[in-house]
C-alpha cells in the first residue's frame, strides 16, 4: 500500500524523506483516500472499518 500511496510521490520530486515525514505522508494521504479526514479533524482519532 505505501507504493500506491506515498513512494511514487516521494521518489520522484527528487527529494530526500525522513522515517517521520513518509509515516506522516502516509498517514495523511490514507485519509485523503479513505475520506476520513473530516473525521480525524473533528475528532483527533482514526476510525479503524474492515471492509466489507
């Protein structure tokens, strides 16, 4: 999943990535994707579904 969501974004900006900004890039754009980011606003916690 991190390929999907973070690598292609971070290997091609020519740029360098600490552990702690690519755990936080993923965590951000996981919210994005999964539309739960009004949540984590209001809320200050991830819901945590199983699919279906």
């Amino acid at each position: 999943m991190n390929d999907l969501l973070v690598s292609d974004r971070q290997k091609h900006q020519g740029m360098s990535w600490s552990e702690r900004g690519s755990i936080a890039l993923a965590a951000l754009e996981a919210l994005k994707r999964n539309n739960e980011y009004q949540h984590w606003f209001e809320y200050h916690e991830i819901e945590l579904k199983q699919a279906a």
